[in-house]
C-alpha cells in the first residue's frame, strides 16, 4: 500500500462522518476525498471520483447501504467497500457482504477498529469486526460459496501442516499467531495459506471460514469476542 487511498465517506450524521475523517486522516497512507449524506449522492460522487474506498453506512435516508454496495459493485468494481453499522442489523450485514462490501465495523468501535478494517479491505481481505462476526458468519454460511465447488476429498488433498493451518485461520488466527503457535515462519505460513486457497478453489477468508464450518472443523461461538 505505497501510495495514497482515497476513501469516500457515505453517512448521514455530518458529526460521525467528521469524527470517521478525522481517524483516517490521522493516517498519511489513507486521503478522504468525499464525503455523502445520502446513498444517490453517494453513488453519484463515487462515479466521479472513483475512490479506492467507500466507507458506507447501513441506514441512509434514502436507499440503504446494502442498495448502495449493490449497485457501487456494478459500475465500480475495483472500489472496495466497507460498511459501518450498529449492532442490531445482522440481516443487512450479511446482505452487504452479498453485494459486494468485504468489511464491517461497528459504529461504537470505530475509532479503534477502523484503520485495521481499511487496511485489510484495501488487501483484497474480508474484515468484521469481532464484536459481531460471529452472527455475521452464521448468516453468511446459509448462502453457497460462490463459483466454488468443494468437497472432502477437496480437504483430503491438504497436507496435514496445511489442514492445521486452514482450521486456524478459520477460527480467526493471524499469521504470526500461527506462526508462534506452529513455530514456523509467518512467510511459510502465507505459503500454507496460497496453497490451501489453490488446491479448495476458493479465494477469500470468508469462505474459507464458511466451508471451515461446514465440515464441522471449527465452532463459529470462537469468533465470539
């Protein structure tokens, strides 16, 4: 991430897109370029300035976040988007990330959560805040993988240092804890990681997790905080 992002804000509260500007800027890699009240304003200027980042509220005024990701992906595809909401709304969050959108944040965490959401998003990673990942996750694994067709005998292929990989980086794991835990490498364990994404078929962490879960490998109560 060498050079700058440009981030749209989308938000209808002018104080909380204010205080999410203020953390962004704090970071010199990151630039807010725009900033909407509103989901039609919002798509219109991400049409204009096509950032690298929109940041999207689930409850806008006129259409809803999951409306705005929905039809940002269509025109825009290379613009990641990341959603902030309150804890109530799972349904939308689930449906968000169905849209299109790759990162959740929850407003009251934003101000510790939101740069690391960013980051991950702007990599091509999934992120949800682990404040509700959890129930994001349940609802997630009731919508098949897309373009994805994976079996056990698929798992079966993995060595045995790539399925204990795999079952840490669904339960949440980072590299480098991995890499302690298993004491290896963190570079060794991107490698497990591209192998195990290649050999599933699959292209995320999210599914990962989903077909994690599926085979009984983990318990999505883990992503409880």
């Amino acid at each position: 991430m060498s050079q700058t992002k440009n981030i749209l804000i989308i938000d209808d509260h002018p104080l909380f897109r204010e205080g999410l500007k203020t953390i962004v800027e704090r970071d010199k890699r990151f630039k807010v370029v725009g900033e909407a009240g509103n989901g039609r304003q919002g798509l219109k200027m991400a049409r204009q300035l096509k950032p690298d980042l929109s940041v999207v509220d689930i409850s806008l005024p006129d259409i809803n976040g999951v409306q705005v990701a929905t039809e940002m992906r269509s025109y825009l595809p290379e613009t990641k988007i990341m959603i902030v909401s309150m804890h109530s709304k799972i349904d939308y969050i689930a449906e968000a990330f169905q849209a299109g959108a790759t990162g959740y944040v929850a407003k009251d965490s934003a101000s510790d959560r939101l740069i690391q959401g960013i980051e991950s998003v702007l990599k091509g990673e999934y992120f949800l805040d682990s404040s509700v990942s959890h129930q994001v996750v349940e609802k997630l694994m009731k919508f098949p993988v897309k373009d994805a067709k994976i079996t056990d005998a698929d798992y079966g292929s993995l060595t045995p240092r790539e399925q204990e990989v795999m079952r840490l980086l669904a339960e949440g794991s980072t590299p480098k804890e991995i890499a302690d835990k298993l004491c290896i490498s963190p570079k060794t364990v991107e490698n497990h990681r591209a192998n195990i994404m290649k050999k599933l078929g699959i292209h995320s962490t999210m599914e990962l997790v989903r077909y994690a879960a599926r085979l009984g490998l983990i318990d999505v109560e883990l992503w409880k905080e």
